[in-house]
C-alpha cells in the first residue's frame, strides 16, 4: 500500500516491519495467539484497498495498527 500511495520513504519503514514483529514475538516468549484476528484485520485493509477507498483503508489500517498494539501491549 505504501509503494501504491507513491511514499518511497514510507515504503523503507514499513518493508523490514515483518521481521521486527517475528522477533519482537519470539524474543518476548509470547505465542502467536492472535492469528485469526489478525488475519482479519488484514483481509479488511485488502478488501478496501482493492476496491480503491482511501478512507476505508486508512480506517481498517488504524484499526489493525490499534488491535495489534492492545493485543501486544494491553493498550
């Protein structure tokens, strides 16, 4: 979505998130347990950006961003 929207530097940010994230669960001892959640949330960012709403994705990317942020952390 980054490379989409035309923001390279953008793009550099969120590109070696995945790898941070994997760590960041392994090395907290954490098991993956919100997987379909997740899953989810990804599905709803997709479906908005394929359809070509901005507002939509950007809202289902927040919610995301939120969900995963009080899942990981509680808040």
């Amino acid at each position: 979505m980054a490379r989409a929207a035309g923001n390279r530097f953008l793009s550099a940010a969120i590109d070696p998130l995945g790898a941070h994230i994997q760590r960041f669960r392994r090395f907290t001892g954490g098991r993956v347990s919100d997987t379909q959640e997740a899953l989810a949330e990804h599905a709803a960012v997709l479906e908005a950006f394929e359809a070509g709403d901005a507002e939509r994705c950007e809202s289902t990317m927040r919610a995301h961003l939120e969900g995963v942020a009080h899942r990981a952390f509680g808040h």
